[in-house]
C-alpha cells in the first residue's frame, strides 16, 4: 500500500496519540511512552459507572482488539464500535483477509475521523522463520508491513515465525529466527517502526518452537535493538511460565508492547484466576506506560459486560 496515503491520517477530530513518542519508551528505547494528555483516562459509553474513579491503568491506553470485540461487525464497520463503546486505540491482526474485504484506506480514514488511534496488527505470520528458504520473502513483507503502518500510522506490528519446524533443532531453529530479525533491523530502522515478537504457548497452541519470555528475552538482548521487542501477551506467559509479575520485571528491557487476557477462557480481566489489578499495577510500576493490548474475548460475547469488568478491575 502506498505511503501517500498517511497524508489522510491529518485534520483529526481531536488530537491523536504522537507514535513517534510510543517508540521512545520510558527509560528505555521503544518500549511505549506516554499518551497524548489530551486523551480522558475513562470512557463515556458502556460501564460508564467507573467514571471518574481512580484506575491503575489508563483506560484511554487500551487498544480494543477487533479481532475478538464486536466481530458481529463486518470487519470495517468494527471500528464505529470501538469508538462507540469508548475507545481511544485498537489492533488487530492481519491486513487481508480471505473471507471478508479488508480496506484498509478505509480504516486509516475512520479512525482518522473518529479519534481512534491504530497501534498495531500482524506483520507476518505465514511462514516459519526457523528454516531460512523464507528469510528473502520475509525481508519483503517487512518492507510491506511498513508502508502498511505508515498508512495506518501504527507505531508497531507483531511477527510470530516461529512455527514448528521438525526437521531442525531447537538451537537451529532459534538462531534462524534471530538471523531473519537482525536482517530486518536496518529496513526497520528506515522505516521508523518496531517489530514485537510474539511468544505463544504449548497449552493451546501447539505446533510453534517459541513459548514464554526466555528464549525470546535471548533473541532480542541478543540483536539489541530499539526496533526488534517483544510482545508481551499475559495469557501466552501464564501458560506458558506463570510467575507473571516477576518474568515482566525481568524482560522489562525488552517489552515492546503487552496484551492482556484472563485464564481460564481467554476473556476479559476480571473474570479468571489472574490478579489483575496487581497485575496493572505492576506494569505502572515498573515503568512501561505504552498502550496495552485487549486481546481478550469477551465472556458470553457481552463487550458491555467486558468493559465494565475491566473497568473494575483497572478501579480496584
């Protein structure tokens, strides 16, 4: 997609999140800064009782997934919605989609217009990186994903790669990873982006050779890069390694970005076995004060009910 179009990102209802600033961290380099201060830390439709409470977390830093929130919407119409409902930013995963139109002029535009800032999506996930016979077309679709971001003016994207590959070794298979991310660092660099690497879990989704934060925590203090963090998913770490609050502290050099989900179910916080609210806290502790990721299901596919869960747990 051609980068001419970011022009329509300018002309905003109101002031919008600056992203170069989301690339410059707190204390540390792309990490996730700080939001605009001109964002209301609460929202003004569903669960709108928590208003004007104190929370740990500001809400005007969630990023609504519209993967898993209101996808009784066409994929386009997801994002008046998002707005709807409060939101100030939102992710989502891939570009293309071969079961339903995807455009994405279209969303730059609305989100535009409605306030909503787009902080990140999927940059790859179609092929393993753990062999090197797709490292060429990985270093295009980076190039790719950039011009994507820039039409979308999203600071980041997240790459997974990192699908079971059985005729190779762990060893081999995790230098392959790395070496496909250092060769993307310069484009990058170009770019003005930041690629996070997303870790998943053994529990319910087999088939991939990177879970949790340590082999990850390598890869990245290992290329020592501004532009090459990590995804920091809490349900793929609590599945994977527990210890949620600890494991954070440790990797905090290397958070690019986190998401947040329960467990059990995969739901909203609020609604599982994890200490959320510590859990917030936590983060606001330790310095990160990027946006946040709700890659949560909402339970029973109640999004009011959801948002009014995390709205009480950001208030307790």
């Amino acid at each position: 997609m051609s980068s001419k179009n970011t022009n329509q990102n300018k002309g905003r209802a109101r002031e919008l999140v600056n992203r170069r600033d989301l690339m410059k961290g707190a204390g540390i380099a792309a990490a996730g800064a700080a939001l605009s201060p001109s964002f209301s830390q609460t929202a003004s439709a569903a669960g709108s009782v928590h208003e004007g409470m104190s929370m740990r977390y500001p809400w005007s830093k969630l990023a609504c997934n519209i993967e898993a929130w209101y996808t009784d919407r066409p994929f386009n119409e997801r994002v008046h919605a998002v707005a709807e409902a409060g939101f100030q930013c939102l992710e989502f995963w891939n570009v293309s989609q071969a079961s339903e139109t995807r455009d994405m002029n279209k969303l730059a535009q609305d989100c535009a217009s409605l306030g909503i800032n787009i902080i990140q999506f999927t940059g790859w996930d179609v092929d393993s990186l753990g062999g090197r016979d797709t490292h060429v077309a990985f270093k295009e679709a980076i190039k790719q994903a950039i011009e994507t971001a820039h039409l979308l003016d999203a600071p980041m994207f997240t790459i997974v790669g990192h699908q079971e590959s059985a005729d190779l070794q762990q060893s081999e298979k995790l230098e392959n990873l790395q070496r496909a991310l250092e060769s993307v660092v310069p484009i990058l660099e170009g770019g003005d982006k930041m690629a996070i690497l997303e870790p998943f879990n053994p529990v319910d989704h087999k088939g991939f050779f990177l879970n949790g934060s340590g082999e990850a925590l390598n890869i990245c203090r290992t290329i020592n890069s501004p532009h090459i963090k990590i995804n920091w998913d809490l349900y793929h770490m609590q599945l994977s390694e527990g210890n949620l609050a600890a494991s954070m502290r440790h990797g905090r050099d290397q958070i690019g970005y986190i998401q947040v989900a329960d467990v059990p179910g995969r739901h909203q916080p609020g609604t599982g076995e994890l200490n959320y609210p510590y859990l917030f806290q936590t983060i606001a502790q330790m310095g990160y004060d990027g946006p946040i990721g709700l890659e949560c299901w909402p339970k029973a596919g109640d999004e009011a009910q959801a948002i009014k869960d995390i709205k009480a747990v950001l208030s307790r």
